[in-house]
C-alpha cells in the first residue's frame, strides 16, 4: 500500500515570512500596495492596467514571471507609444497616465476619472 498520501497540510499553520505574502493579481497591483501602504488609490492604478489592456491588448508592466512582472510595477514606467497606441485618442492616453500616476496623491480620483 502506499502510504505517501497526505491528509491534511500542515505548513499553513506556519507563520508566513514576509516575501511570502500574496497581495493579488501581479499584473494589476499598484506599487503602493506591495510596500502595505495604500488606500482606495490602488484600485485606480487597477482600473487604469484593465483600461491600458483593453485599449493596447497586453499589460503595460509584463514579465517572464511574477517576479519580473512585480519589478516593473516597482518601477512604474509605461510605453504608449507602439504601433497598437497610434489609432487610440488624446483623451484615452491622458487617462490611462492620470490612471497608472506612480504617486497616489496625484493619481486622480474615481469621480475624476468619470
């Protein structure tokens, strides 16, 4: 018989060590949350990632892995200037980058974004 199986996991009784955390979707987090300093700002930068998608067709911070995408976001920095960004408008652009604004203070609000 094999006995190998297990029953029941124990190491999530453990205590998570910091670089474990899992704060969400790489790809949409805004910078301020993977240093637990954020307030409703975050949700901004998310909603300005899922607009850059929608608008371009690929996330504006990419990467090999979670890791490498993480880094990007760190960085913050964004391209809209590839072939896929000529046919989109002024004002699109200018929301994206109100959006994905590094610092939350000058990110703008939801009523602003309407």
């Amino acid at each position: 018989q094999d006995y190998n199986h297990r029953l029941w996991n124990f190491r999530h009784l453990r205590p998570k060590l910091e670089n474990e955390l899992k704060f969400g979707t790489p790809y949409y987090i805004a910078p301020e949350v993977l240093d637990n300093k954020y307030d409703e700002k975050c949700d901004l930068w998310s909603i300005g990632v899922i607009l850059y998608i929608l608008l371009c067709g690929y996330p504006p911070f990419n990467g090999a892995n979670d890791d490498q995408i993480i880094k990007k976001v760190k960085i913050g920095k964004f391209r809209v200037d590839d072939e896929e960004w000529e046919t989109i408008s002024y004002q699109a652009i200018d929301l994206v980058h109100k959006l994905l604004e590094y610092d939350p203070a000058k990110r703008i609000s939801a009523a602003q974004a309407l």
